[in-house]
C-alpha cells in the first residue's frame, strides 16, 4: 500500500532538526526499497516540512514509520497528515527525466471531500514528479490529490488541480530529500 506522509515543523525547531539530520537519514536508509519519494519542504533555506511517500505493508507499518521516525520522536514536528496514496505515475522521484536540480520544485496538496477528481495524469504534465490521489485509510473515500512537480512559480503548480474542487489547496516549496 502507498502512504503520503507529511510531517511539518514546529516553529523554532530548525537547530533540532540540524542536529538530527544524520539520525533522519540513517532511520530513511532503512527504507530505501520503499519510498517512492522524499524531500523537505522550504521557506526560502529554512525547512518547514517532510514528505515522504512511501510503499508499506498496511496503516500499522505506516503509522511506525511516521511516528517512529527520529524528528518526530524528539519534537521537530508539529503536526503529521498521514494519508492512503495511489502512485498514478507508477514511478519513483529517481526516475523523473528532469532529475534531481534544475527550476523549482513544489508540493501541491489538495484537500477535498465528496466525487473524486483529478484521478488521471492531467495533460501536458511532463514535470510532474509525483501524482495520486489521498484516500481514506481503507482505500475507499477520496479526500484529495498530492502532487511533486517543478513549476515556473507557485501559480503554476497551483493549477495542476482542479481549483473548484477542493476546500483548499497547498503550494509548498518542494525539493528532492535524501544524502547529498
């Protein structure tokens, strides 16, 4: 099963969070067979969030996974959304042809209730790096679309969705996690 996980920061936490950086990796190195994709969010250099998406057994695997990890165990986070996933692209962010750098990168989160939308790939979307929908913890109900694609500017990823179709949606600066 795909899970989207997003941790956000806790204001003030930044030196924690440097000082666990090693700790994060080596916990993210356990997983490597099964994320899908990974990556802070950002307020210019400072980081606000972390997502990951990622392929597990079921929501107990998921739920370790997002509250064992060392950030949250020692209070980085805030607040975690954690949330069933359908990897439309059925790739990972390592196989994304416009690689790791180069234009700016976001994540889209959408957040809706009622008649499923954006279920397919939209047209003309070749910087997308990726797209699903969020659903209910038994895979039945849709409750939006998260997306990680690069975009000339925050209006731009904004329109990858539906814009009438969601309460509200999201635009975070986005960029590929993992050692460098």
């Amino acid at each position: 099963m795909e899970f989207f996980c997003y941790h956000r920061d806790r204001s003030g936490s930044e030196a924690l969070r440097d000082e666990l950086l090693e700790e994060h990796w080596s916990y993210m190195d356990r997983y490597t067979e099964e994320l899908i994709a990974r990556g802070p969010t950002l307020d210019g250099e400072t980081a606000t969030g972390s997502v990951h998406l990622v392929n597990l057994p079921g929501p107990v695997a998921a739920r370790a996974f997002a509250f064992d990890e060392p950030n949250y165990q020692a209070g980085v986070y805030r607040d975690v959304m954690l949330r069933r996933w359908r990897n439309i692209l059925g790739r990972t962010m390592w196989d994304f042809p416009g690689g790791r750098t180069g234009g700016n990168r976001y994540l889209v989160l959408g957040l809706g209730s009622g008649q499923a939308a954006d279920l397919t790939v939209p047209p003309g979307r070749d910087d997308l790096i990726a797209y699903g929908p969020l659903l209910s913890d038994n895979g039945a109900a849709w409750l939006g679309t998260a997306a990680l694609l690069r975009a000339p500017d925050p209006d731009a990823a904004r329109a990858v969705l539906t814009q009438d179709r969601y309460a509200g949606i999201e635009v975070h600066h986005w960029e590929f996690g993992g050692r460098r």
